[in-house]
C-alpha cells in the first residue's frame, strides 16, 4: 500500500471519530457503512447530473450491507431530516428521485474533497 493510500485512510478515520465532526449531519453520514453508501450514490449520482430512485440504489448497495427495508428507513430519515429531497422523476413520473439537500451536499462534497487531499499532497 501506497503512502498516499495511508494518508487518505487517516483522514478517512480522523474525521469519523473527530469530536468536531460529530455534527447530527455527519453522525447520519457515518453511522453505518450502508448510510455512507446511500450518500454516496446519490452523491455521485448528482455530480453526473443523473437521477437515481429507490431501485437504483437498492441495485448499487451490496445486499450484504442491508436490506431494501433497511435503505428504505434511511432515505426516509434522510428526508425527514431535510438531509435527502425526494422528488418526481422528470422521465417518468411514477418514479421518486433522490437527491442530497443543498448544505448536505457541500457538506458530503467537502469531506470527499478532504479525502482526496491525502492523494494530492503524496501524489
């Protein structure tokens, strides 16, 4: 392993168990593998400027990190918490399309560009 990979994973560890993270924003982001794997799909999905609706993260998500109940109740918490928006689909609309909310998304932005600061500063 590259050191630039080992940088990346202290930071990775460091703003997981960082005090001054510990906002309710990122306890939701980080309080299970499957709640970083949801964020993180319709994160990626936003930056392409693609919809993504319930099937295709249920699709994405390793089964074995949970199930659809399971990524149903987060999306869910999420919008409830005004953290995710769900809206129609504008392709088809008896689809409902996640996206991550304004501040949450600068929030999810800032943090992978954090991360990524471990590969620029090595590399």
């Amino acid at each position: 392993m590259s050191t630039k990979h080992v940088v990346t994973i202290e930071r990775f560890k460091k703003d997981i168990m960082s005090k001054e993270e510990q906002t309710k924003e990122y306890q939701y982001l980080f309080r299970s593998r499957i709640n970083l794997f949801i964020i993180n799909e319709i994160g990626v999905a936003m930056c392409r400027k693609v919809d993504i609706c319930f099937e295709g993260i249920c699709e994405a998500i390793p089964k074995r990190l949970g199930s659809r109940s399971s990524i149903l109740s987060i999306l869910n918490e999420g919008v409830e918490r005004s953290y995710l928006c769900k809206s129609v689909s504008r392709e088809d609309r008896r689809l409902r399309v996640y996206c991550l909310s304004s501040d949450f998304f600068e929030l999810w932005k800032g943090w992978v560009e954090r991360l990524g600061e471990g590969y620029r500063e090595v590399g």
